[in-house]
C-alpha cells in the first residue's frame, strides 16, 4: 500500500513539474514574441555649448518620457502604430508610423528664441544616426530624469559601428644577390668606366678594367705548364 501511494505521488509530482515548466517555456515564448512586435526608438541629443543648460521634454502621444539633457540618449519601447513625438517647441513634431521590430532614431536639437530656446525634433535616417550615436561624449541619461519608466529604458547601450580588422601585411620575399660577373675563368671584381680623359672613373671594385681582365686571362692561358 505504501509503495502504490508512493508511486501515485511521484506521478503526480513529475505531472505538475512537466506542467510548470510548459507553463513558463509558454510564458517566455510569449515575452520574446511581444518584444519582437515592438518598435523602438532611440533619443538623443547632441553635447554642446549653446543651451547646454536646458533640459527640453520629450513626449510621446502627449505623455513625457523624459528630459532630456545634453549629450545624452535614451530608447523607449512603443507600440506598432501611429504615435507623435514633439518636445516643447509647438511648431515641430514627429508624425511616426512605427512597424513591428523596427528602429527609429530622433535627434533633439536646441532652437534658440528671444526668451529662451525650445527643444526641437528632427527624425535621423538610420546610416546617419547609427554614425552619430557612436560618439563617446554621449552617455545614458540619468534615471531621475525618466518620468515614463515603463517604456523607457536609460540601461541599453546604443547601437556601435563595427570595427574593421587589421589589414595583414604580406612578408617581403628576400631577392637573391646576382654573381659578380666572369672573364675566362676570372671573377671580375670592378669595372672602371673612362670617357677616354685622364681621369677615368672608378664605380666599384679595385678599379681594373673590363680590358686589362680580359688580357691576363689570355696570357695565362698562352702560357705552357710547367
């Protein structure tokens, strides 16, 4: 009896664990699937002097995401759907028509005014912006300056451009030294070039000439053995 209710638990047990493990194996497929359906967008701003100080909002559908300081970016997570994008500038804004998986990158610039400047939006192509997010003088902005925390995320690190590789360098082949010309059986060691003057020009050796070489060698084949 001990044995039967002892068996009938552990197949009860094993039937609950397959269970939960389905259970978040289906959980993590749907998280994954969401996210992938989602757009992004990334946010940055330029770091530079003039309005360095001001701290324009960004808002989303008439919701602020954050504000935004100099020389940092943030990414926020929307929905596949119409959605407008201005800061506080009224006369400019973004009219995004975001597609499932899909990155979008704002810049915000500072429109200087008689009182005071206004931030304004300006929708980046990608190459441009994928170039200009790489700059080490931006940072992620602070997370005391999030006000929608749910979409927006100051953790991610914004997208960087390839390094390219290091181009080897082919090994230079060693040329073989050519063999000091022969007469005869004579290695000639110089060669002295004269323009018929006085004074001939010796280039290299011991300065005899291509003649007098030749000459020795005839006469010490002439010359019977002894």
């Amino acid at each position: 009896m001990r044995q039967l209710r002892a068996y009938l638990w552990l197949v009860i047990s094993m039937t609950w664990v397959l269970a939960l493990a389905q259970e978040n194996s289906t959980s993590a497929a749907k998280s994954q699937d969401t996210a992938q359906s989602k757009a992004t967008v990334y946010v940055y701003r330029y770091k530079q002097f003039v309005g360095g100080a001001l701290a324009p909002s960004v808002y989303c559908d008439d919701t602020q995401l954050a504000r935004m300081d100099n020389g940092r970016y943030f990414m926020v997570t929307i929905d596949p759907a119409k959605h407008t994008f201005r800061s506080n500038d009224p006369q400019s804004g973004i009219l995004l028509d975001a597609k499932p998986g899909e990155q979008y990158f704002i810049r915000v610039e500072i429109a200087t005014g008689f009182m005071k400047g206004h931030g304004r939006l300006v929708l980046m192509s990608r190459e441009q912006a994928s170039y200009e997010l790489v700059s080490t003088k931006l940072k992620p902005l602070d997370a005391d300056k999030v006000a929608d925390k749910e979409r927006v995320s100051v953790e991610v690190a914004h997208p960087k451009a390839p390094t390219p590789g290091a181009k080897a360098v082919a090994p230079v082949e060693a040329v073989p030294k050519a063999a000091p010309p022969t007469v005869g059986d004579h290695p000639v060691t110089g060669v002295t070039i004269s323009d018929g003057g006085s004074n001939p020009s010796s280039m290299s050796g011991d300065g005899t000439s291509l003649g007098e070489a030749a000459r020795r060698a005839r006469e010490k084949k002439q010359q019977p053995p002894p």
